[in-house]
C-alpha cells in the first residue's frame, strides 16, 4: 500500500516537474509546478513530518506560487513567446542526465551514518511533530531563527526599493 | 517496502529536470520555478533523511531553505519587472547589459 502510493506521488511528482520545464506557456509551467509541491507533500507526510507538508502547501503552494502568477500576469508573456524558447537542449541534457549518473553512483556507493538518533516514530506519535519542531527551533535553533526573521526583513526592502519607479 | 533510498533517487531525478530546465530554458520566470524544482528536491532530500538518521535538525533546515526561498521569491521577481520596465523582455538572451 505504501509502495503503491510512494511510486503514483513519485511518478505524477516527475512527470509534473518535467512539464514545468517543457510548457511553452509559463502559466502552464506554474501550475505544473504547484502539482509538484502537492506531491512533495504527500511525500512528506508518508515521512512522518505533518508540519513540514503544511508549511509546503502554504508558503510554497500559496504564497510563492501567487507572486510568480502575479507577476506572470502582471507581465502579460503570453503574447511574447512566439519565438523558440529554448536553447541548448544538448548541453543542458547532457549535463543534467551526467549529473543524475553521479547523484545516483553516490546514493548507491554509502550509507548514512548517525543511524538510530533519538527522534523515532514512537516519539513523534507520542510528543507530536509541531512541538517537536517548535522545541528544536526555540532552543537549539533560536540564533538561526533570528537570522532568518533580519533576512526576510531585508528581503521586503530590497522588493519594495526595487519596484520605485525610477531603476 | 520503502527505503530512504528510494527517496534520495526520487529527489536525484527532479534536481536534475531542475537543472535541466534552469540551463536550457530562456524565459526568466521558468528558470526561477525550475530553481524552485531545485530547492524542493533538496528538501525532499533533507526530510528523508532526516527521517533515516532519527534527528530533527534536517527538517529545521527545510524551513530555513523555504525562508530563504521566500526571499529569493520576493526580491528575484522584483528584479524581473524592473527589468522588463527597461528592455521589455523577460528573456536570458537579454541580459547582457554587463556585456561589452
């Protein structure tokens, strides 16, 4: 049952993030990719990691697919793409098929190491993953935390001072 | 029965579409989703084994990647309509205002 629903996620996950980059439209291209970020979050739950899939579906499925809509619609690019859009399949082919050759080598050529950490399924079951997250976060984490609130600040001036008018 | 092997290779295969798709493809704003593809496998990579090794630090990286990913978000598309209010194009090809 698990391997049934493993490989239909992983197929349609594939299969969607191959036509975000086949699609001549990019409206096409967003929403084959907002299928993607579904199926990453079916495979996050079958992980055992319930809060990851809701922060999956909500930020990456919600906040960031609406700005690249927005901004898709906002640029009007359906009209634009008449000519080829695309170029050096060849290379690009290549390299990404000599990449998935040597990504593949390394996944079979080791075995992680660390096995047996303290986090079991049990513990997840019994404590809860949400909290599980928040403690980690708050404790071991908090300099990180912070760091990332001062990068998003900045990223909110950096989109607003971008978007005057006179640049 | 499922390994954390499985995934690993799931999480190979869309990098490398990902990679695909950001060297060949010319239009700005699919090259960001393909790197969106990207940041995703890699997520999918820390979950999973995150869930092999039996620690939690994996998954609080996965919320810094999509923090990070938001950023990119924001800041990369507003780069994108400032460019397209200069040269009208959204394309790779016309990035060349560096070149000489």
């Amino acid at each position: 049952m698990e391997a049934i629903l493993f490989y239909l996620t992983a197929l349609v996950a594939v299969v969607a993030s191959f036509f975000v980059v086949k699609c001549r439209n990019p409206i096409n291209s967003a929403l084959c990719l907002v299928t993607n970020f579904i199926c990453l979050a079916v495979l996050y739950v079958m992980l055992e990691a319930p809060f990851m899939a809701a922060i999956q579906i909500m930020v990456y499925a919600g906040a960031i697919m609406v700005l690249i809509i927005f901004v898709i619609m906002l640029l009007q690019l359906a009209s634009v793409n008449k000519k080829a859009y695309t170029h050096g399949i060849l290379g690009g082919g290549v390299l990404a098929a000599l990449m998935l050759v040597l990504t593949n080598r390394f996944i079979a050529g080791g075995e992680a190491t660390g096995t047996g950490g303290e986090i079991t399924s049990e513990v997840i079951q019994s404590v809860g993953h949400t909290e599980l997250i928040g403690r980690a976060m708050f404790t071991d984490f908090l300099l990180p935390f912070e760091i990332a609130s001062i990068l998003l600040l900045v990223a909110i001036i950096g989109a607003v001072i971008l978007s005057k008018r006179e640049i | 029965m499922i390994s954390v092997h499985h995934y690993l290779l799931l999480s190979a295969i869309l990098f490398s579409i990902g990679t695909l798709g950001v060297l060949t493809r010319k239009n700005a704003i699919v090259i960001f989703m393909c790197i969106e593809v990207m940041l995703n496998s890699v997520n999918l990579t820390f979950i999973a084994l995150s869930k092999h090794v039996g620690n939690m630090d994996g998954q609080i990286f996965v919320f810094f990647v999509m923090t990070v990913a938001a950023a990119e978000a924001a800041v990369g598309l507003a780069l994108m309509i400032a460019f397209f209010k200069n040269k009208e194009s959204i394309e790779v090809d016309d990035f060349n205002m560096l070149k000489w």
